[in-house]
C-alpha cells in the first residue's frame, strides 16, 4: 500500500505545532524579530569585564535572543521532520540554518572574552546573586580554557557550522527522500512496498523467505549507494577530526566525551566489559538457533520473535494505556503528566510519504516537548512509545524545574529516562502476564533490548571510534575499508551467527552516525536504567529519580547520575546490567524448556 500524503493524515494523531506558534506567520514574525536582534548582540563585545551587572546583562541578552531563535528554529525543524520532501519545510529550515550561524557568529567572542576576564575578578563577579543561574555555564566555559581558541578563529569555526552539517544534510535526503525500495512478497505472497517503517515489521515475520527478501533488498538498495554514503560519513568524520585537532584534543572522541565532562576511559570501559559478556550473547544466540528450528541462524533470523504461537499486537491507544500503568512506581503526578501529553497531541503517530524515520523526543522549552512515531501496531512500538515519552518527561520536568541557560540535560543522560520507562514496562508485563508463552515473548523482547541497547549500541560505538581512528591515522574511509571493519565487528559481537550479505552496509543507515560518540549512551544509558529500576521496585520510592529528572543541564551528567544512585566511573553498573542480562537468559530458557 502507497503511503499517505501528509496533507492526507489524520490531525488526530498529528502533532500540534500551533503550540509553539499559532501559524506561520507568527513564526515568520519571530525569524524576523530574532534576525533584527542578532546585530545588538556584538554592542557587548569588549565590556564582559567591566563589571558583574555588564557580564549579567550581556549573558541575559544573549539567553534571551537565543531563547527565541531555538522556538523559531524547533517549529521548522518539526514542521519539516514531517515531510522532509516539503519545499515551504525545506526552505524555513535552511533559513533558520542560516540564522542560528548568524547567531553563533555574532557571539562567536563571548567564550573568548569570560576566559580573558582575570580568573580572580571572574570569580568575584560570579559570587553575586545574579550571576547565580550562570554559574554552572561559566564553571563549564572554564573547564575548557585549553580548547578555546581567540574570538577571530571562533567566529570562523562559528561560519564553517553551517557547512559542515552537509554531510548530515546530504545523508537526511538520500535516505528519508530520495531513496525508493522494491517490491517484496508479503507471507500471502501478495506484493507490497518496502518502506523504513515496514521494513521492521517485514524482518519479524514468521516466515523466513519473507524476512530474508525484505533483509536482501532493504540493505541491497543501500549496497547500490555504498560510495556516496561513504563519501558522506568520511565527510562528517573529517569535520568531527578537524574540529578535535583544531580545538588541541587528543582525539575526535575526546573532544566530544569532553563536552560532557565525560573521560574517554568511560568509553573504553564500557567497550572492555560488553567483551566480556559476549559468551552470554552467544549462548542467547545458540537459544534462538534452537528454538527457531534453523540450522544456521543469519542477521535477517535476529529480529523475529522466537515463540511462534505468541501473537502480541498492541494498537496505539493500547499503547498510551499500558505506559501510563507501568510507569505507577513513578508516582500520581507523572500519570497526569503522561495525560497532558495525550490529551495535547504532543505525539506524531504514524508513517506518510517523506516524514522522517525512526522516533525521536524533541524538548521546546517553556512550550512542552513532542514525539515523532512511525507507529505500526506492534509490542516494540509500544516499547517506543515508553521510550520516546521517556525523554518527553525528562525534557518537560527540567523545562520546568530550570531557566533556560540550565535546561537542556547532557547526551550522556539522554537515555536513561527513556529506558527506565522501557525496564518499567517490561517490568510490569512480566508481573502480571499469566501465560507462559505470552511471558516468555516478554522475556525475548527484553534480552532483545539487551542485544540491540547494550551490545548492538556499543558495536556501532566501537565502529565510529575505529572509523575516526583511522581517519586520524590517515587511512582513507573508503567504502570497502568502513564495510570491513563492520563486518569483522558483526562476526565478532554476533560468533556463531553467518554474517549475511548485505550486512557489511548496515552502517550506512544508521542515522546517529552523523552525531559522533552518540550512541555508545544508549548503552550507558540502558545500564542506569535497570539499576535505577531495580533500586525503585525494590525500596517503593522513586523521589531520587525524580529529582535527577528535574536537574536539567544545571550539573555534569556523571554528577547527576550519581544523584539517581549510579556511578558510572565505576564498572559496576554495566556489569550489574550484564547480571541482569544472564539471569534473564536463565529464566527464559527455563521457561522454554517448561513449554
């Protein structure tokens, strides 16, 4: 079946951007408003050191200004996101591209400008209380007194970001517009289109022709493309080391770990233990080779539920329902929260023609965050929905806890609310499913998690770091180099499983890539998770929790963490997760067996 045009979708289970602006003429009343106040922004230029009231005012003005243009800019960003083949969309986006790079370069001195204000009168002026909500921010602007360059060679670096988003930009359109798939048979044989969004159902069917077909032509269209999407990611890997070498950092990993004042050895440690849990993840994958019946499992045999018997639709509105009930250890104020969210349609349910793939949260602060589905009726779209809304929460208790200088929460913390709903809900489904059966599909779906969160994350995390080490080194990241290294880490994270052509290309669809050192957090994030889970259900109270949602941008996500009760400079929370991982396996090969 074709897909809808968005003109043609329900608004029923459409966002609601007329929250943010009523229409597009007060969002083009803004870009204009924000366009005529970039140029006052350089009047402060040389007075930071003049006094705290000067420093406080030139912080506020900018806040303030910025403040508007991540509205302006967030609407069409969303509105786009909707349908990416929209020319309106396209054009307000770029405008607001060249926009926030006007921005960026009129106040491209301010960094330069507080690390030249002499440390002692820096520290003076941040004593007064109105500098107070800026003292984290100028705490962080001097942390990086080493890797910040003079105000003429920022606002150079300031001029080159808009150009070096292409790589992202060119990856966005060949992959969400320009790319068609064929036809597969469907398991009634009849012919349907293969999309982004169906083809994750077509990879869990029972029926392995119809899986292997949709895993063949899916990753055989990307193969066609395999020089251009490598000579795109090179691209984005070339800008990541430039701006490493050029900011005097060890590595482009470095350089963005640092950023969240994260030390890399977070990064290798996590790496270092997933290795060691690979034994477990080949016993798992030695459990669906049996329990499939196959005598050789293939990367298109990983995806499909293991018990055949077991049929677990969820529809959307059971969804919302089952959200709201395995989130109650959160407490009475965060159901209502999840209502306001429903009943405000801060969520963009299902797939049309040129929206953007996937799922993601989008915090707008003061104004709530919103949620972008490809919703298809199944358990793992519900799980996305836990997810999604999960950082949607996150966002919106520190939208509202803090101002706007402290709001938006580091990447690395980015994960955790959202897989503390998922943990929940698998939590609660393993609780009250009474069928064996229906409880061992639960128990799959979160080894599943395990697989695709922790171990699949940290493979990808693994790939960027080898791929930026060896543009470092000068080893040329042609299509063949990057398509071997993600082979030989298939074989190594998935032993006994046959690498199946065209695996070598996966990470080429791999949006997050275009965000370096991104996804090793989902990881992370995933071992937080159920370390924070298991402490919730096992003392009844979740205010510790709560209160880490609330915290915003205003510590440094290790700090922030630890008030949740995790410490990840220690290796005992991905290791605790890998426990977890273990027993779970346990439980469902015992349940298996009994069935």
């Amino acid at each position: 079946m074709e897909l809808k045009q968005r003109k043609d979708m329900n608004p029923a289970f459409m966002w609601d951007l007329s929250h943010i602006f009523p229409d597009k003429e007060a969002w083009e009343a803004s870009f204009k408003k924000v366009e005529a106040g970039i140029p006052a922004l350089a009047d402060f230029r040389g007075t930071l050191g003049e006094s705290a009231a000067q420093l406080e005012k030139a912080f506020r003005a900018i806040d303030t200004l910025g403040e508007k243009l991540e509205l302006t800019y967030l609407y069409a960003m969303l509105y786009k996101s909707g349908d990416n083949g929209d020319p309106e969309a396209q054009a307000m986006e770029a405008r607001c591209m060249s926009l926030l790079v006007n921005f960026n370069t009129t106040t491209a001195w301010l960094v330069p400008e507080v690390l030249a204000i002499p440390e002692d009168t820096l520290a003076s002026f941040m004593e007064t209380e109105g500098l107070a909500t800026y003292r984290h921010m100028v705490d962080d602007i001097t942390r990086s007194r080493a890797h910040t360059l003079d105000a003429a060679r920022e606002q150079l670096l300031a001029q080159l970001s808009d150009a070096a988003q292409s790589p992202d930009n060119s990856f966005t359109m060949l992959h969400n517009v320009d790319m068609t798939f064929p036809t597969v048979k469907d398991e009634a044989g009849n012919d349907v289109q293969l999309t982004h969004g169906n083809f994750s159902v077509f990879r869990e069917s029972r029926d392995q022709r119809v899986r292997k077909e949709a895993f063949e032509k899916y990753f055989g269209e990307f193969k066609r493309y395999n020089n251009t999407f490598a000579a795109m990611y090179a691209g984005n890997v070339k800008f990541d080391t430039f701006y490493a070498n050029i900011r005097s950092h060890e590595s482009a990993c470095a350089a963005s770990l640092f950023q969240s004042n994260v030390p890399v050895s977070v990064y290798s440690s996590l790496i270092e233990a997933i290795h060691s849990g690979l034994p477990t993840m080949r016993r798992y994958l030695d459990l669906r080779k049996k329990v499939l019946g196959l005598d050789e499992l293939n990367m298109y045999d990983l995806y499909v539920p293991m018990l055949e018997s077991v049929d677990y639709p969820v529809s959307f509105e059971e969804a919302k329902a089952l959200v709201k009930e395995a989130t109650k250890p959160l407490g009475e104020e965060y159901g209502k929260l999840l209502d306001k969210a429903y009943r405000e349609n801060w969520m963009d349910v299902y797939e049309n023609k040129g929206k953007t793939t996937g799922a993601f949260s989008c915090g707008v602060h003061g104004v709530h965050p919103y949620v972008l589905l490809n919703y298809t009726d199944t358990l793992n779209d519900a799980f996305t929905v836990a997810h999604e809304l999960g950082h949607a929460m996150h966002s919106y208790l520190s939208s509202e806890a803090q101002d706007y200088p402290n709001h938006n929460y580091h990447i690395l913390v980015a994960e955790v609310a959202s897989t503390v709903n998922e943990v929940l809900m698998t939590m609660h489904l393993l609780k009250t499913e009474q069928d064996k059966a229906r409880k061992a599909y639960i128990l799959n779906h979160f080894l599943e998690g395990f697989r695709t969160t922790v171990f699949r994350q940290t493979l990808f995390a693994e790939f960027e770091r080898t791929a930026h080490e060896m543009e470092q080194a000068g080893i040329p990241l042609t299509a063949e180099a990057l398509n071997k290294v993600y082979k030989d880490l298939v074989t190594l994270y998935y032993a006994g499983v046959n690498p199946s052509e065209p695996i070598e290309v996966e990470w080429s669809y791999i949006p997050h890539f275009y965000n370096a050192f991104y996804v090793y957090q989902y990881a992370t994030g995933f071992s937080s998770a159920v370390a924070i889970v298991n402490n919730i259900l096992k003392t009844g109270d979740a205010s510790d929790y709560l209160r880490f949602l609330t915290l915003g941008g205003s510590r440094y996500p290790l700090d922030e963490l630890k008030v949740a009760g995790v410490d990840l400079t220690k290796p005992e929370a991905v290791r605790s997760a890998l426990d977890v991982f273990a027993a779970s396996l346990e439980e469902l090969e015992a349940l298996l067996a009994d069935i």
